[in-house]
C-alpha cells in the first residue's frame, strides 16, 4: 500500500515537471540594457519550454543584447521594425505562442528593467500550473518604503478605482510579471490596446468573462526610482483610466443622447404631429417620447454600454421597472428634502437625479444587464 502511494506521488510530481517544462516565458523589451541578459540567463537555466524576447523597436544600441540571448539555449528574439508599443509586443509573442507551442500550459510575462526576480517568476508559474484556470498576478507591496510616492499613489488609486468599477480588489494593477493560461489567450488577443492601457484591458476583460484572477506577492524592486520604465504618466494614465471608466463615459453619453431625443420627439410630436385642440396633447406627447427615447437608451446601454447578449425579454422588464422605481424614488425624495431643506424643488431634484443617476449605472450593470 505505501509502495503504490509512493508510486502515485512520483508520478504527481513527473507531471509536475513536466507542466513545468511546458510554460513559456515572454519578456517585451525596448532598448534594454544588461539587465534583461540577467535575467534572461537565470531564466534559462530552470525548466521552462522557452524564452520569448520581444525586440519592440529598439535602437541598434540593444542589438548585443539580443543577439546575445537569440544565442541562448531555448531562447527566441522576435522583432519589430518599429516601436509599436508593450501592448503590441505581448500580443505578438503571444501569436507566436499559440503557433509554435499550442499544447504549452500557458505564458508567464516578465519586464526587461530588473524589476523581476528569478524566485517570482518561479512561483508564478507554478501557480499557473497548479490552476491554469485563471490569471495570475505577481502583486507588488506598494506599502514599502522604497517605493517612489508617484508610483504608490497611482497605484494605489488606480487598485481602488478598479475594485470600484469591477468589483475586485487587486493590489497590482500593473504589475508586468503575470501568469497567463493558454486556453484565455485566444481572448487576450482580441481586447484593444498596444501600449501600457493593454494590461489594464486584460483585467477588464477577465472580469467581464468571470476569468478568475489571483493574487501573490513578490518582492518590490525599483532601480533608480525606476527611470528605465517607459510608462508616460500622463499619456499612459489618461489611457487606463479611461478603460476602466469607459462604460460609465458611454452611460452618460447615452443618456444625455436620449435626454435630448426625448426632448426632440416631444416637440415635434406636441407642435407638429398631434392636434393643439387636443385635450391630451402634452401627455400624449410625452408618453410617446419617453417611451421610444426609453427604448432606444434600452438597446444602447444593452449592446454598446454594457455588452449583454440574449435574454432580452428579461432584461427589458428589469429595465423599465426600474425606471418607474426610479421616478417614484425621485418624486417622494424631491418632495421630502425640499420640504425639510425650503430649498427649490427643481435644485433638489437635480441634486437627487444625479445621485440616483450613478446608482442606476451600478444596478444596470449588476442586476438588469448583468452577464
């Protein structure tokens, strides 16, 4: 009996190496310097299937360097002519990937700066071998005290604007060193993005297709308040900000294009289309404009906003009632705060819409056109 469960946990772990061996590693790089041949090196002598170094355009300065590590064992440079940016580097090592190495476990991602030590790189990937269900994260402590403020602060920030949007609180938004699962990057290549915002757009997306993502630390290494880094603060963070409220962007756009439909509609429909002696005119106009505006903003927010397929018949109802719960939630606060402030009644409904205008994105999101 203890032969055959020594027997058993020999082939476990053979398997195990074997998983091991079948983990490919890619690291984008633009203009590098010995660090990455470092780091290249060490990775060169563990277990892994490959190397893949993305050469994203990088002056003839860096050509040692990569023809240094293309002479390594079990290592690949891919190049391109142009800088084209980190996003399009990963995306291009992951074509490769899926092309040469389609039965490999998965790809575990590194930086070229130094900033990954061998040890992480490691557990990554066997994280991502004990569950290749799910991305993994090699998170950064941004509590440290080697940490320059700006990157603690953005990071931090961009950790809670993020668990705020989508759900999940992540330590690491941007951290470089992730593992990747092979049966997710067919996905992955579809999102947008060719620079820094492409990351980011990943953890969207794992979170849009209920992709899990995990979590573990790694040591926090920045050389020279990491000047090597590429990443333009500016530019990079408008970018990512703007993917992770990109949905609540297109929500105010659509109901500000349907406010102004409905205002359209009922004005047509009130001076030109229905009768002046009418008795009903105005609310006639009204219920007819409400009601079309209400379903255009319906299908808007149901396949452009928040890109829910099927189930229309169930999501209409969740839609218009809450909107009639809405309207009466807005008309009994209106009446009671104007009563309890004596403030005007329009002021405290613009103040009450605009509160419940926000909380309408997030039950939308969650509960009418949740996926």
């Amino acid at each position: 009996m203890k032969k055959s469960q020594a027997a058993k946990r020999r082939e476990r772990l053979r398997k195990q190496a074997n998983k091991a061996m079948n983990i490919v590693i890619m690291i984008p790089a633009l203009n590098p310097d010995e660090k990455l041949t470092n780091y290249v090196r060490q990775l060169a002598t563990e277990n892994f299937r490959e190397i893949v170094v993305i050469n994203d355009g990088s002056s003839q300065k860096s050509d040692g360097i990569f023809d240094e590590i293309a002479a390594m064992e079990h290592c690949t440079v891919l190049r391109h002519e142009v800088n084209r940016g980190k996003g399009r580097a990963l995306k291009t090592g992951m074509e490769y990937v899926l092309k040469h190495s389609p039965d490999c476990t998965g790809i575990v991602t590194g930086d070229a700066d130094g900033q990954h030590r061998l040890k992480d790189t490691l557990r990554v990937a066997k994280e991502l071998i004990r569950d290749d269900s799910r991305l993994v994260l090699g998170a950064r402590n941004f509590n440290s005290k080697n940490i320059p403020a700006r990157s603690s602060f953005g990071n931090k920030v961009t950790s809670w604007v993020f668990a705020f949007m989508f759900g999940q609180k992540l330590m690491d938004t941007q951290t470089g060193l992730r593992g990747i699962p092979l049966t997710i990057v067919p996905s992955m290549l579809k999102i947008s993005g060719e620079r820094f915002e492409y990351e980011m757009n990943m953890l969207i997306e794992c979170r849009r297709q209920r992709i899990g993502i995990y979590e573990i630390p790694i040591d926090t290494v920045y050389i020279d308040e990491n000047s090597s880094s590429h990443f333009n603060p500016v530019i990079d963070s408008i970018k990512i900000y703007w993917l992770i409220f990109r949905s609540f962007f297109s929500f105010i756009f659509t109901s500000v294009g349907c406010t102004l439909l409905d205002l359209l509609l009922f004005t047509l429909l009130a001076r030109l289309v229905i009768p002046s002696d009418f008795r009903y005119r105005i609310l006639l106009a009204t219920a007819v404009a409400r009601v079309i505006s209400a379903t255009v903003n319906f299908i808007v927010n149901k396949n452009v906003v928040f890109h829910k397929k099927g189930h229309i018949v169930s999501s209409a109802v969740k839609y218009f009632c809450l909107a009639v719960v809405q309207m009466l939630i807005s008309a009994k606060s209106v009446e009671f705060f104007a009563g309890l402030l004596g403030w005007h009644e329009t002021i405290v409904k613009a103040i009450v819409d605009t509160i419940l205008f926000i909380f309408n994105y997030f039950i939308q999101k969650k509960f009418v056109f949740k996926k």
